[in-house]
C-alpha cells in the first residue's frame, strides 16, 4: 500500500492535498510504532491523527459548502470514521496499553485503508468541481 502522496492524488486544492499528505505521514509513524511496538508512541500518533483528520474533515465541509457540492454522504463517511477513531482509543484505555500485535496491526490496515481510500475515492469525487476554483481556494471564514 502507497502512503508517499504523489501528484496524482491531488484533488484541486492545496490546503486539502497538503492535509492529505499529513494524514498519509501520519499512518506511516503509525506503522513505525507497531513496528517498534511502542504502544504509547501508537497512541499519541493515534491522537496526533485523530486531530488532523477532525480539523481536515472540518476544512472539506467548509469547501464543500461553499463551492455547492453535496456533501450528505461524504460527511456521514467522516463520521463513521470519527466514530472508529473513539472505539479504537476506548480499546486502547480498556486494554490498558497492552494490546497485542495482531490487535495493533488490525487498526493499522484498518487506518491506512480508510487513508488511501478517503484520498483516492471519497475525495477525489470533489475534483472535478474544485479544479474550477483556482488551486489556493479557500472558503471564506466567517469572522468570529
């Protein structure tokens, strides 16, 4: 499985194409912890990930928003993966850090499965409407 972003896994935007390439180091530094078998280093990449992806999940239904795109089943996507994000780190507090590596790879495919096709699936569906915009679009913020 590619976890390296390349340029055919832009989709049109620059701030979503450079969170992707955060989401995709950050599942490699998963890897490496369960390599190492490093539960606590697994857990704060696992946290570290969680807020990336909440803070890019948030980004792309700002985008969404504000360039028309229907965006009902990608956020019900987001959520279920939110959602498995909670169970794992419940397991991890239940397991008291001591899980075995069988359960560590388990949520490792898992993650790098939902990375790769969160990229190559889900959002690549928006390309085709955020090639329209210019490549550092971005949605008006709202001031607050």
């Amino acid at each position: 499985m590619e976890f390296t972003w390349t340029k055919q896994m832009s989709v049109g935007n620059a701030t979503l194409d450079s969170e992707h390439q955060q989401i995709l180091s950050l599942v490699k530094e998963v890897d490496r912890a369960i390599s190492a078998r490093d539960i606590l280093l697994f857990a704060q990449t696992l946290d570290r990930l969680e807020d990336v992806t909440r803070k890019h999940f948030a980004y792309e239904a700002k985008i969404a928003q504000a360039i028309d795109y229907r965006f009902e089943q990608h956020n019900m996507e987001h959520q279920y993966i939110l959602n498995e994000f909670t169970l794992i780190k419940d397991e991890l507090a239940a397991q008291q850090g001591k899980w075995s590596e069988s359960v560590a790879e388990h949520y490792f495919h898992f993650l790098s499965n939902w990375a790769t096709e969160h990229i190559h699936s889900d959002d690549m569906k928006m390309k085709a409407s955020l090639t329209t915009y210019p490549y550092d679009f971005k949605p008006d913020v709202p001031a607050g």
